[in-house]
C-alpha cells in the first residue's frame, strides 16, 4: 500500500525528488555532520595532548630522584633556561640555598616537569622542540594519506561505507594511552589519523549530492560548523580536563557508537545511479518520497530502466570508474586540479597555523585558543551571504588577497602593539575561516561525480600538506616572529591570484563526466571571444561616429 500514489494529492514528477529539501535531507544532514564534530577533536588533540608545559633541571646534589617539588626554596634566585643546569659551589653546605650556585651554566639532561598534564612529561620530551611539533605534523601527514586513499573507496565503495569506517576506526586512538616511547606513541598517531581523515571527503560528499544547487553552500556551512563546533568543544573539554590521558579517551571514545550509521544513514542515490545500482536507486527514492511527503507515481518508478533513470535525472552516460590517466589527460581538470589544490593549501596552513599560534598569544592558552575557533562562526555567515550574493569565485579571491594582505601587516607590526597584533590576528581567522568553507564547497562544483571523489581526495592532499607544515610554523618564531605570517600571507594572495582561471560555478549543474567539463570549457572560451569580438565592434563604431 506504501507504494501506491496518495488519491487527492497532486502526483508530481519523478525528477522533482531530487529539487526538494525536506525532512530526509535535515536528518541526514545531521546525522553526516555530527561525526565531524569528534574527528576535529581528534584532528586537532595534539594542540593540548602534545602541547608545551614548565619543567626545569633535576640537581642531583640537591634533591631525590624521585623528587616532584618544581619550586624548591633552594633554586637560584638569577633567570635560568630551562633547558641549562646551574653549577653548584665546591664549598656547598650539607643543604642547597640560592647561593650554592655560580654564575655558570651546563646543559641539562634531567628534568622536573611542573604537571604531567601532557606527553612532555610522559614521554620525556622536555627542550626537544622539533620532537614535539613532529606530532602535529606526523597527524597531518597520516590524514593526508587517508584523503588519498578514502577517495578512492568513496568512488569505488561509496559514500556511506567510507564514512562509516573512517569515524569508527578512529577509536584506534585509545591506544596511544599506553604507549611508553615516544615512537610508538606517533606511529599510533599516524594510524589515527590516517583512518578518520578520509571521513571528511565522504561526509562532504554526500551532503553535496542529497540536496539541489540551491543548498550547495549550505551544506558547506553547516558541515564547517559542525568542524568549528568540534574545536570550541575541544577547547571547552580541555580546559576542565587537562590531564591528557583522559582527555583522549574522552574525544575518542564516542567513536564506536557511529556503527549505528549502518542503519541510520542511507548511500547518495547520485552515487547509486551512476554506479549501476538499479534496485537500490529506486528504494532511496521511494524513501526520499515519502520521508518528504512527496507524492509520485510509484508504478512509474518501479517500472524505470537504469538508462531512464539517468536521463529523468539528468545523469550521463559514465564509467564510474574513471582512471587517473583519463584526469591527467584533461588539460580542463588539471587546470582546475591545480587552484583547487592551492586553496586547499592555504586554507588550511593559514587556518591552522593561526590557530596553533594562538596558544602562543599573552593570556590564558585555552581561552585564547577559544576565542580562535570562536571567530570563525562569523566567518561562515560572512561566507553564506557573500557566495549566495556574488557567486564563488570573486569573494574567494577578495577573501584569500585581504587575508594575506591581513597577515603580512600583521608580521610588520612590532611585537610590543600586543592589541594591534591581536586583533589583525582576529581579523585574519575570520577571513580564512569564510575561504575555508568557500574553497571546499567550490571543489566540490568544480569537479565531476565520476571522479569528484577522487579529486575531492587529491585537493585534501594539497589540504593535508598545509596541515604538515603549520604545527611547524610556531619553530620559525625563533629564527623571526614576523616570518610565520609572512608565509601565511603570500601563500593566501598567490592563491586569491589563481582563481583568476578557474569558471564561476554558482547556479550551473552537476557535471558528472570529465568530457561535459572540458565542453563547458569550451563553450565558456567561445563566448568569451564572441563577447570580446563584440566590445571591439562596439569600440570602433563609436570611434567612426566621432570621426
């Protein structure tokens, strides 16, 4: 009876399914959204988990091996590095004063760490700089390996099994509470992330293709929140548990509950048709009909080929399986391979070198870390209304140029103008956070459904990269504190530079092979040199009139 048209209601066209955001496009929104949030947490732990905290040299002569006191009445009272030892008299009395040292230092091999709320302490990391930030990057570079790999399996597999399983294979996380070496401890790291990062292309992915045009932008933006709610929640956790261990298992450990999504999430009937699943296409419709209260002619669907399916839907003809060779070949998708994985880059260096450079800022790290993600709310909002107004591609390129432009005064600006420095450094995550959500919804128009999982993948890569090298930018502030937004700032404005050759993509269709892009190319170059020809035209007839 399910399946038979409702009697007074108007029937409406089959293709219209697909047109209208209903109750089934809000409940999977959430639901593909709401993993995002834990898997911030996670891409982002190394933050606090691995963050800096006070320790100061072991003096045997003064104190037990098993001694904890960070302050002992005994310490000299002269500025010490942490990372040198003060050298004690030859005349030293039985007990340690401030005036048992000399004035010369050597280097430290032993250290009191003044809590053990992070892997510092743990792991003994203390004045090993480039051991520390090497886990954010080790991070990066694991989930830069998943993006690669889970586009594939998104195009080969599809969107809901990806997803599925980077979200629950990140609870391999746990493990990196009972690693004792430090090796072992970035290992797991790597596997981590190298699991969870792919569920990010998936999630992207499939809000794209549930819904029209119309809300491609809002699928952005709410898939963004979702990442910015992550991060104030992260901010939020650590701040009242701080102790690592703890606070690892806290973000990894809702993880294993997202298996329901075998049951709660349904694959993207885009992906369904193109791949050639015929009876699984038409029970997704039938869901989205009646979820949405949508009434169509069931027999008239039931009764529909896979090729008539394609053609009501406005699909092509296509292979799901498109090689690498076939994209390599097109001059049109490289074209756009290359901005796209430019953006991504800057994106995401700029975005989270600002927000790792946070913690560094005078006050309190945690709430200055959450001021940071705070601040990129406003950015979404700046970017909804701009794209949906403007289109894509001008306020990406305003946005990337100001951004950069942003961030090199920024780098000028003495150290000692700490609320000038602040509030540019404010200013600039707004900016990144707007571009951020812009570039991924504008990847997402740019490219194919044969290969957009795929190529979604290869832009995360780009993405990935920037995520490798901004837990390392905080280490140039030792050679100048103005170069890590110097490079933030022209990597942004060689990126606003680039979009100069890709094609608008608001309102225009879903292409779904590599040939309708390189013919839209095409097409898009003729008139182009039509409209030329006839501003030319147009320039000389006014010229001989005035003659």
């Amino acid at each position: 009876m399910g399946d038979k048209k409702c009697e007074g209601k108007e029937v409406r066209e089959i293709s219209e399914l697909m047109e209208t955001f209903g109750r089934y496009q809000i409940i999977q929104y959430i639901l593909i959204c709401l993993p995002a949030v834990f898997v911030t947490m996670i891409n982002i732990n190394y933050i606090f988990v691995a963050g800096d905290i006070n320790y100061r040299c072991r003096i045997n002569e003064c104190e037990s091996q098993d001694s904890t006191n960070f302050y002992p009445s005994w310490w000299p009272n002269s500025t010490i590095d942490k990372c040198s030892k003060p050298i004690l008299r030859q005349d030293v009395e039985p007990f340690c004063t401030n005036s048992s040292f000399t004035d010369k230092l050597e280097s430290c091999t032993d250290w009191i760490y003044e809590t053990n709320n992070t892997v510092i302490s743990e792991l003994d990391l203390a004045c090993q700089p480039w051991r520390t930030n090497l886990i954010g990057t080790v991070h990066s570079t694991g989930m830069l390996l998943s993006m690669i790999v889970s586009g594939w399996m998104s195009d080969r597999f599809g969107r809901k099994p990806t997803l599925i399983f980077c979200v629950v294979g990140g609870t391999i996380g746990h493990l990196k509470t009972f690693a004792s070496s430090y090796y072992v401890y970035v290992i797991i790291e790597f596997l981590e992330a190298a699991v969870t990062g792919g569920s990010y292309g998936a999630a992207m992915v499939m809000l794209l293709e549930i819904a029209t045009s119309k809300y491609r932008l809002l699928a952005g933006v709410l898939f963004a929140y979702a990442i910015y709610i992550g991060e104030s929640l992260f901010a939020v956790i650590a701040m009242f548990v701080p102790y690592w261990k703890t606070l690892i298992r806290i973000i990894n450990g809702p993880l294993i509950f997202f298996i329901a999504y075998i049951f709660l999430v349904y694959e993207s009937p885009r992906w369904l048709i193109v791949s050639g699943k015929h009876d699984k296409t038409k029970e997704s419709f039938k869901r989205i009909a009646r979820m949405n209260n949508i009434n169509i002619d069931f027999n008239e669907l039931a009764s529909m080929t896979q090729n008539e399916l394609k053609d009501k839907f406005d699909i092509a003809e296509v292979q799901i399986r498109e090689s690498y060779g076939e994209i390599f070949k097109s001059k049109a998708i490289l074209k756009r391979l290359v901005v796209v994985g430019m953006c991504r880059f800057t994106s995401t260096f700029v975005y989270y070198g600002l927000m790792i450079n946070s913690v560094w800022l005078p006050g309190d790290k945690y709430v200055n870390f959450l001021l940071s993600t705070v601040m990129s709310f406003p950015g979404e909002m700046i970017c909804l209304y701009l794209m949906n107004k403007y289109g894509r591609k001008f306020p990406l390129m305003g946005g990337y140029i100001l951004c950069g432009t942003v961030c090199v005064i920024s780098a000028l600006v003495p150290d000692q103008y700490i609320w000038a420095k602040i509030t540019l450094f404010l200013t600039g995550k707004v900016i990144i956070s707007a571009c951020f959500t812009g570039a991924i919804t504008y990847t997402m128009e740019l490219f194919p459904t044969s290969v957009r999982g795929t190529l979604l993948g290869l832009g995360s890569f780009a993405s990935r990269f920037g995520g490798m090298l901004a837990p390392m930018s905080p280490i140039l502030n030792t050679v100048s504190t103005a170069l890590p937004f110097t490079l933030f700032g022209c990597s942004a404005i060689v990126a606003g530079i680039l979009l100069c050759i890709t094609p608008e993509t608001k309102g225009m269709p879903l292409f779904d092979t590599i040939k309708q892009v390189e013919e839209s190319d095409r097409a898009g170059k003729v008139r182009k040199a039509e409209e030329k020809e006839k501003t030319m035209e147009c320039s000389m007839e006014t010229v001989v009139s005035k003659i």
